[in-house]
C-alpha cells in the first residue's frame, strides 16, 4: 500500500519515542500506511511508520516501526477487553522483556547471544491525558518486523516440520525464561505479573466464545465421518467449558507465562538469503495468563502444524519441546529436577481436553479464506467470527482435529 496523506492518528509521538531515544531529537518526516489486511487481526488496528528523526549532532536516523492502536469498533473493543489487553501487552514489553534481559545477564549470557523473542520496544501509553488511563489514544511502538526482513507464514496450509521445530524452540524459551524469572526473583515476576498476567474475560468475551465453541460443534455435527465420535467430542467441550469456568491454579513449579494465542499470525520467521531459517519473533502478547506451558504447545501444533506433521510426528515434537525447555532452564541455572518428563507428560495428557475448545473454535479464524473479511469498523457483533468460515478446508480441519484428540485418547470417555 502507499503511504497516507492523511494525518497520522497516533497523537504525540515524540512523547512515545522519547521513552526510548531520550529527548536530543526531532521528527524531520512521517509516512505511514495501515499494515494488516482485513481478517489478519481484530484486537488492534496496525499502522507501519517510517519516521526521519534528526539528532542534536545533525545525525539522521530512519525509523521503521509498528504502532498498535485500540481497534475502532465499539464491539471489538469490549470484545477485547481492549482497556486491560493494551495494558497487560504494555507491561510486558516495557517491563517483562527487560527483566528478562537482565536475568539472561546475571546467568552470565553474553549480551550478543541473549533470547530475544520479542519485536524491540520504543514506548507506550495507555492514554493521551493520562498514561495509565486507557483511551483511543492507547499505543504500543514497536519495531517493524517486516522492514528487518521478518514475515509470516501460511495460516490456512499450515507450518512445515522445519518451521513448526523453529517456532517449539522459541516457545519453550519463553516458558522457560518466566519460570526461572519466577524462581529466582518470586516478588519482581509477581510485581509485574499483577499487570501482565491479568484475566481478560468480560461478558461479552465469554459469550461470544460459548458462541464459537457452540457453533464449531454444530458443524462437526454436521460432519458424517465425526457421528461415531460425537459423544466423546461433547463431552470434551462441556469438560472444556467448565474448566475455564473453575480457572484452577496450575501445579509448581510448572506455571509460566503462557501466550494464550500461539498460532501462527503471532509469530514471524527470518530467513537469510539462501533460505535458511535464522530466527522468529513472537508477537500480540494481549492474552497472557499464568498457565501450563503445555498448554500453548498443544494449541500451537494443532492449529499451526501441517497435515504431515498432526499425522505422523506428534510425539517428535512434544519431546522437542521438553528437551529444549530442560535445556534453557539449566542455562538459566534453574535445578530441573522438579521438570521431570514423566511429569510433563502426565500435564500434557491433563491439559489437552481442556484446549480441544480453542482448537476447533479457532479453526473458523484461521481456515477461513483471505478477504472475506469486513473491515474492522463494520464489525458490530460476534457473526463476524462465525461467517468467516464453512469450506472445505475447515470441514477437513476439523476432520483431522477430532481424530488427533481421538488417536491421543485426549477425547473424554
């Protein structure tokens, strides 16, 4: 797209870059253009920035950077729960992204060979009157991935085996960095923990993803080949139901900061000029909860994973998982005698009913076909996630999702 000649919605920032660049600047130019297509992403709306900044030494600087705005639908913003999703995302770039830094640090990890899984920050706000006060004006400033060469993968054909054991071993870093953060430093991660892990459910959250779950199962109903297993597969999504209802509290030391929406329009790759995988950011951290880490590593492989993988390389994959978690721990200086993977199997085997709802409800997402999509502005209620979907690539997804959960005895008796 080219650049707008509108003004840029984002008032202020120069206050925003500030938080990162100090004060010795000035902002010479400013072009930007919206960054996501329909249906790519609802919890924001996404502008790409290129901004000229000027130093007091007459140095210049163009900056490429990503501006995530509170979505401009009425509807989207309560669905969202956009004043506490802006502020638990907020808090972990701003805050959780450093201290983990410093912690990799203080283990004695060179500065070169840090775990960044994140888009670097450049500054935020909750709101234009008062920073921790949401309004419209609520902003995340963050580095533009695409511009360093980042970019994402298929959502609807799914990652191949090279891609899905990248994105394993960025996420088990992840679960591994908030444990050991948790261990180590226990009233620092429950500081920040109290502003990032909060729970984002609100009424019209819940209903519309009862309404999702109810119309996911409608339509497996729906399938032939799925009638003997109907029974199993409802009662797997009351099971699931009342589970998120109970919201129990994960056993220790296992609970980490879980992602919550692992898939893969949340992560992009970086490849070098032969094609080589070299690295992957993880991003949209509006839904983080303290949770099993199991739990984003079932909903990424079945969301995520290709065909041949689901198929034939479960197994493979969840001891990737594990084996690299371990790993990072003991670089991290964490005894992992408490993480013993007949433990983490047991987990696993516990959380994956729990997740079949996220699994199948999610597919309407993110099988649907590109375009079809409303713009963000037009969107008034939930029919907007239920419409999206009903080809022949989501039947087959669901397909395949109930005999997974069947195959893995993860379908309730």
């Amino acid at each position: 797209m080219s650049p707008s000649v509108e003004p840029l919605s984002v008032q202020k920032l120069d206050e925003l870059l500030e938080q990162s660049l100090g004060n010795d600047f000035q902002i010479k130019h400013l072009e930007w253009r919206p960054l996501t297509a329909p249906g790519e992403n609802f919890g924001s709306v996404m502008l790409a920035l290129t901004v000229l900044v000027a130093r007091a030494n007459n140095k210049t600087e163009t900056l490429n950077l990503v501006t995530k705005l509170p979505p401009t639908s009425a509807y989207l913003l309560e669905l969202f729960n956009s004043p506490v999703t802006f502020k638990k995302e907020l808090h972990f770039y701003s805050s959780m992204t450093k201290e983990f830094a410093n912690l990799q640090l203080e283990c004695g990890i060179n500065e070169q060979d840090l775990m960044i899984l994140a888009p670097k920050f450049f500054g935020g706000r909750l709101g234009l009157k008062n920073p921790e006060k949401f309004d419209e004006q609520a902003t995340i400033v963050l580095e533009n991935l695409k511009c360093n060469g980042y970019g994402t993968e298929d959502r609807i054909y799914g990652l191949d085996r090279k891609h899905t054991e990248f994105a394993i071993e960025e996420l088990a870093k992840l679960h591994a960095l908030a444990i050991a953060l948790k261990i180590k430093k226990p009233e620092l991660y429950e500081k920040i923990g109290k502003e990032v892990l909060l729970d984002v459910l609100n009424e019209v959250t819940e209903k519309c993803v009862l309404d999702m779950i109810k119309k996911a199962q409608s339509d497996i109903e729906a399938i032939d080949e799925l009638k003997p297993y109907l029974d199993r597969v409802n009662r797997t999504i009351e099971y699931g139901i009342q589970a998120s209802r109970k919201s129990e509290k994960p056993e220790e030391p296992w609970a980490t900061l879980v992602h919550n929406d692992f898939w893969v329009n949340n992560m992009m790759f970086r490849h070098n000029e032969r094609g080589n995988l070299i690295d992957m950011k993880i991003v949209d951290f509006q839904l983080c909860l303290s949770d099993y880490g199991m739990k984003d590593l079932i909903f990424f492989l079945v969301s995520s994973a290709n065909k041949e993988i689901l198929d034939n390389k479960m197994d493979d994959m969840l001891d990737l998982y594990y084996s690299c978690f371990v790993k990072i721990l003991r670089k991290l200086q964490v005894d992992t005698e408490r993480f013993k993977k007949k433990k983490f199997d047991e987990i696993v085997n516990l959380c994956a009913p729990v997740k079949f709802n996220q699994c199948m409800m999610m597919a309407q997402v993110i099988q649907a076909p590109r375009g079809i999509a409303p713009e963000m502005k037009d969107m008034k209620d939930k029919d907007v996630f239920m419409n999206i979907a009903g080809n022949d690539t989501y039947t087959k997804k669901l397909t395949q999702i109930v005999h997974l959960f069947d195959k893995r005895g993860w379908l309730l008796k």
